[in-house]
C-alpha cells in the first residue's frame, strides 16, 4: 500500500488482507511491538532503513506470510523497496501489485488535522514535516513501481474505496 500519511494505508491495508484471507503487515505497529525508536516515529522522522528493513523481513519469513501478504507502511524509501525485491528474488517471489492510494491534499490536510485532535498526537508542524518526508523519501517509490502500480481514487467512503482497492487487486494479480 503506497500513498501519503493520511490517505488509509492503514484502514484500507487491513481491508484488504481480510478480503485475501493474508496477514496485513504495518510496519508502524511492528515498531510499536518491537519498542524503542518512539521519539523519531512522534516526530515524523523515518527509522534507519537497515532496521526497518530486519524488521520486516523477519515478520516476512514467518509462516502465516507464505501464501502472500499485505505490506502498508513498507518500503517507504527506495533502498527499502530494493532489500525487499532481493529478498522476495531469493525465494522466488515478487510482489504482485502496488496500490497507490490518491487523495486530494486538501482533503489529505482536512483528515491529518482531524486525526491530530483525534488522537492528541501530531501539532501541525508534525504534520507538515511528515507530509515533507512523504514527498521526499516516499514519493519516488510511485516510479519505482510504475510497473506494478495501480492507482486508486481513495476520496470516497471506506466501502468505496475498499471495493476500489480490491478490485485494482484483483485485476493485477
Ligand atoms: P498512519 O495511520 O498514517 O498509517 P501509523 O501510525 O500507521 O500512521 P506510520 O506513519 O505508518 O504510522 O509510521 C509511524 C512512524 O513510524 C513514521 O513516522 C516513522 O517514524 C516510522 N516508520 C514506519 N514505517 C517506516 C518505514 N518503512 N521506514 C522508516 N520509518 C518508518
Ligand atoms: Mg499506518
């Protein structure tokens, strides 16, 4: 799952592994379960690509993600996307496809700000930076993919979306 914080990784990732009957793996909550590294996800700031990487590839090679997976939150650099190809190419696997999730940014800002109050949890400085990060280190990822990539209009409800989502999904696969 690809798109900028705020477009419904999260909600729509989850959705779609349900809908494959696969493991949806958020690299956001495997930090949260593996402790540590708080500040710089408070902040905005990317975790070092090595751990990030270990990280996920561990959860990769359990048995539940054999038969395939959802990832959302990873790769969020082009050097993440790269370690995973090498590492699904040395077991024979690939990716099938790379859902871009397309929101209009006022409507991106307008979700953001409401989370924040929400979740008391990002002022909007938080904000702006996390969006900056997005474009810089994320955004190359939508030509990284261009050959797997499906775009996907997520301004809509979640059940729109989410059939939105499963569709692109299943006409790649
Ligand atoms: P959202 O609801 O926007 O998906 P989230 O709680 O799932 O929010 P993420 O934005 O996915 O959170 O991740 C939170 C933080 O964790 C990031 O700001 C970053 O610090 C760290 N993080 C998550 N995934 C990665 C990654 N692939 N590489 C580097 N850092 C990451
Ligand atoms: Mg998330």
């Amino acid at each position: 799952m690809l798109g900028p914080p705020g477009a419904g990784k999260g909600t729509h990732g989850r959705l779609l592994a349900a809908a494959l009957g696969v493991p949806h793996i958020s690299s956001s909550e495997l930090l949260r379960q593996h402790g540590g590294h708080r500040a710089r996800m408070a902040a905005g700031d990317l975790i070092d690509d090595d751990v990030m990487v270990e990280l996920v590839l561990d959860r990769l090679a359990q048995d539940d993600a054999q038969a395939g997976f959802v990832l959302d939150g990873f790769p969020r650099t082009v050097a993440q996307a790269a370690a995973l190809d090498r590492w699904l190419a040395e077991r024979g696997q690939r990716l099938d496809v790379a859902v871009l999730l397309e929101v209009p940014r006022e409507v991106l800002a307008e979700r953001l700000a409401a989370r924040a109050v929400a979740e008391r949890r990002a002022d909007d400085d938080v904000i702006a930076h996390r969006l900056q990060v997005y474009e810089q280190e994320s955004a190359p990822l939508v030509e990284y993919y261009a050959p797997l990539l499906r775009r996907v209009d997520a301004d809509g409800s979640v059940t729109t979306v989410a059939e939105r989502v499963l569709a692109a999904v299943l006409s790649a696969a």
